[in-house]
C-alpha cells in the first residue's frame, strides 16, 4: 500500500513538473526569454547601485517575496512594496511586478507611482498584449502559462484540471526565480557561503 502510495505521488508530482515545465519549452519568436530579461534588469541595477522592489497579489505575491528573499540573500538592496521599512523608488531603482491575467487594480497603481517616480518597470504576465499593467512597464516579462484569464475556459472542461486557475503561472514564476537567483549568483560573482551568510538568523 505504501508503495503503491509513494508511486502514485510520483506520478502526480512529474505530471505536475512537467506542465509547468511546458511553460518554458514553449519557444517565442517574438517575446524574448522572461530569464534573460530579468537577469539583465536585476544586474544592471546591481550595477548602478539601485534598490529592486517587487509587488504582486494573491499567491503571485508570495512567489514575488520569496524572489525578494533570495535577492536580498545574493546582496542587493531588496523590497517587497507595502512593508513599513520600504523606502522611496527613483530613478535608479527597478521595480518587479506581476500580473498574471494581465493586470490588477493595485499592480497598475503600484506601476503607476513607479514609472511617475522615475523607476524602471519589470512586468511579468502571461498576457502581454492586452493586459492593462503593460502600459506602465518599461519591460515585459512575457511567462506564457494558463492565469486566472484562462479559468472560465477550463471551467467548461468535463476533467478537474491538474493545475487550477493561476497555479502553472505562479508555479512557473517560482521556478523561473530559482533560475534568476542560480543566473544572477555567477553575475554577481557572490558565493554559496555569502548567500547563506546573509539568511537570517533571528528564527
């Protein structure tokens, strides 16, 4: 019985695996890699001594702080916009923000105070043609993942989904960021010791 389980478990975590790794294997003649562009917006922050703030909703805004976890690990000046200690963005700074279906109320506004401000503007989406924040971007991520947008199509599907709703997007925004962090370590020539030292402490 418990192998059976564990087999079964398996099975179900590769299915999993590899639809989100679908995401990724899907080539685009016409959006660049969201990797490459987000390795090269975070380095050239780094590079011009900036701060990188990051801001989503929902389970997109945790993928987004657990990115801004590891970026402050690496040694960069990291922020999840609404804390207390957030500081004020300029024009040196970069701004991570998603937007899965395309955009929301509070993703555009936040966009919005960015761009005014002066800081360049990071948009993640699964819908950057028609999405209300990419007009504030001053460039797209594009992650081509099924979003909240898609869920009254797989509502009309007869099978539960393996995946719900926004979770390929957001489960592919985490394993995308885990690239980011392995990319921007050799970037930012920053070792396995110094990451770790920078992990807190007060736990």
């Amino acid at each position: 019985m418990e192998e059976s389980t564990a087999e079964s478990m398996s099975t179900l975590a590769t299915r999993i695996c590899n639809q989100i790794n679908s995401v990724f294997a899907k080539s685009s003649t016409t959006n660049p890699s969201p990797l490459d562009i987000t390795v090269d917006e975070i380095a050239s922050t780094a590079a011009r001594r900036g701060k990188i703030f990051v801001y989503g909703v929902g389970r997109e805004g945790l993928m987004m702080k657990a990115l801004c976890m590891r970026l402050a690990h690496l040694g960069l000046s990291a922020h999840c916009v609404g804390d207390m200690t957030t500081p004020p963005i300029s024009s040196s700074d970069l701004l991570i923000a998603s937007a899965g279906p395309g955009g929301f109320s509070t993703v555009d506004a936040i966009c919005g105070v960015a761009k005014t401000n002066g800081g360049r503007v990071l948009v993640l989406t699964a819908q950057p043609e028609s999405g209300s924040s990419v007009k504030y971007a001053s460039v797209v991520a594009y992650i081509a993942a099924q979003t909240m947008a898609d869920h009254g199509v797989a509502m009309e599907e007869t099978t539960t989904p393996l995946l719900p709703m926004g979770s390929v997007y957001e489960g592919a925004m985490f394993v995308l960021f885990e690239m980011v962090v392995f990319k921007l370590s050799s970037v930012l020539g920053q070792s396995p010791h110094e990451i770790q030292s920078r992990h807190t402490n007060l736990e």
